[in-house]
C-alpha cells in the first residue's frame, strides 16, 4: 500500500491516546486515525472498491461532534479498510461501487465536519478492527524522509569506506609494484654500466696494444703481422718479378721477355768477347751477333709455346688457342 498523498506533510495528530479540547474543555479520547495538516490531493492507498461516499459534509463556525463531513470509505484486498474524512470536495465521477486504483485521486483535502483546519483524518481497518496505519504505510514526513536521508547517509558512508579500503589496497600494492620496478631498473642499470666500463677497458687495451705494435721496429723495417717476414722470404726473386710487372703491361711481352732474356744475355756476352777478338771485321762480327741472336730469340719463342699451347704434351701446338675463338660478325 502507497501513501494517500504526494510529498511530505505533517502529522497534526497521531495514531493512539491524545487530549483535545471539545466545546472548551480538555478532554482524552482514543485517535483512530493519523491527521496530515494542509489542503493536497487525496488518492487512493491501493486497487479497491467504494464502499461508503459523502458529499453532505459542510464547514462549520464553531464545529461539533455532530457536524457531518465528506468521507470516503475504500475496501481493499486482504480485508483492508481504507477511510478519508474531512474531505473539502471528491471526485464526480465517484460513486458507491466505484472501482478504485492504487494512486488515483479522490479528492482534496479540508475541514468539512468536527474539525479546526484543512487536514485529512487517514484511518486504516483490518477486518473489523482499527489498525496504526504508520505500521504498513510508510509515509512521506519531514521525520520519515529524514531517518530515510540519514540511512541513506549511513550506507553511504559505508560504501564510501568499503571504496576507502579498497583504494588504500590497491594503493599499497601499486607502491610495492613500484618499489620492485625501481629496483630491477637499478639492478639493470648498474649491470650496463658494469658492462659498458668492461668494454670501454677492452677498447683502450686493444688500442694500446695496437699502438705498441706499429711503434715496433727493427733496422728501420716496420714489422706490421706478417708483411716483414714474407718480404725477407720473397728476397730478390718478389723484386724482380715486381719490376717485370710494372715495367711490361702487356702479357705476351712478359711472357716473352721472361723465357727470351737468356737469348739476350748470351747475345751481349758474344758481342763483347767477338768486338774483343775481331774489332777489324765489324761487319762481320755484327752479322754472326744477329745471326745467334735470331736462333735464340727463335729457340726461345718456340719453347714459350710448347710451355703454353702444347695441352696434349705430343710436341703440337694448337694455333686456335694462340689466336683465340673466331667470333662471327
């Protein structure tokens, strides 16, 4: 069951025991019902069916037990009873019979009959006996929003302790997260730098050593690894091949030179000796000079090729290799 009205309203008067003053006196009387002081709509609690509905209700100067008011009479499920009194007016379209729904407005509140100011006298039946209707209604009141706000505050305190706890725990455990990278990141650190120093000695040792070996030398001779051992090795035979090369670009006047020179030396001592013996006939001399010239020039020539071209070793010499592949134009 809902409230009979929207908002908060005040109780003027509540469920039980009370003194009023009747015709100017103190009198105590059993209230069997709760009063809500003001004018508001009235709606119905829940689903119900009209059972009792009056519009002879008036207001009075000076009131009494036995001025009428407007009520309306709701009977609900489970054997509730809901009464309305002291109505200013009600709904026309309701009637005795008159099916009701949970909120729908009857009419507003007044102080039609025994009543000093505009309020609704709420009351509440359970079978055939008045019941406090604050035990199963929970109305809307300045006190009822005010426990609802301070449960609502509490809970909230709760939750935002719970929150609190959590944070913190986390918290914690980030700062330990965080301690722990800071450690390996100084563990790692100080391994670089470890590391790098290692390599930094290495290179000024490999420099050094490098240094002292270029500054090594003996009579004069720059000893780099292994170059000074070879050039002692090759001796005279590197010198003179060396000077061939640079001295003969072209292949076939090495080759030449390099198995014809014995013609030229024994061709110089023969002149020598024949000037020495025979300086009267030069003519002569010079012919017989050229003449061994030419038979060793030409007894060179041919071992040049058998050396080279002979590749069946028959003492034949492939000219085709000699002059190269014919290309076709």
């Amino acid at each position: 069951m809902n409230s009979p009205f929207f908002g908060t309203k005040k109780i003027t008067s509540k469920y039980g025991k009370r003194s009023i003053t009747v015709n100017g006196k103190q009198v105590s009387d059993f209230h069997y019902g709760v009063d809500f002081g003001g004018i508001f709509r009235v709606r119905s609690i829940d689903n119900g069916v009209i059972i009792g509905i009056s519009r002879k209700g008036r207001v009075a100067k000076t009131p009494t037990t036995k001025t009428p008011a407007n009520y309306v009479i709701i009977k609900h499920k489970d054997g509730f009873v809901s009464k309305y009194w002291h109505l200013k007016s009600i709904h026309p379209g309701l009637r005795k019979g008159t099916k009701v729904v949970s909120g729908q407005v009857i009419g507003f509140s007044g102080k039609t009959g025994y009543a000093t100011g505009n309020h609704l006298h709420f009351a509440l039946m359970k079978g055939k006996k008045y019941v406090n209707p604050t035990l199963y209604i929970t109305f809307p009141t300045v006190s009822n929003l005010l426990k609802q706000k301070q449960e609502k505050i509490k809970n909230l305190n709760i939750q935002i302790q719970d929150l609190r706890s959590i944070h913190e725990e986390k918290l914690e455990n980030l700062q330990k997260e965080q301690n722990e990278l800071r450690a390996l990141y100084d563990e790692e650190l100080i391994a670089l730098k470890e590391e790098s120093e290692a390599r930094q000695q290495a290179l000024l040792e490999q420099i050094q050593n490098e240094r002292e070996l270029f500054k090594t030398s003996i009579n004069g001779d720059i000893l780099v690894t292994g170059i000074g051992e070879e050039l002692k090795a090759r001796g005279l035979k590197a010198r003179w091949h060396s000077w061939v090369d640079t001295t003969f670009k072209s292949n076939y006047l090495r080759q030449l030179f390099k198995y014809t020179w014995p013609a030229w030396l024994f061709a110089g001592i023969t002149s020598v000796i024949y000037f020495a013996d025979n300086l009267q006939d030069t003519q002569d001399g010079f012919t017989s000079v050229v003449a061994g010239l030419a038979v060793t020039v030409g007894a060179s020539i041919v071992q040049y090729l058998v050396t080279n071209y002979d590749k069946n070793k028959d003492g034949r010499v492939d000219l085709t290799d000699i002059a190269g592949p014919v290309q076709s134009q």
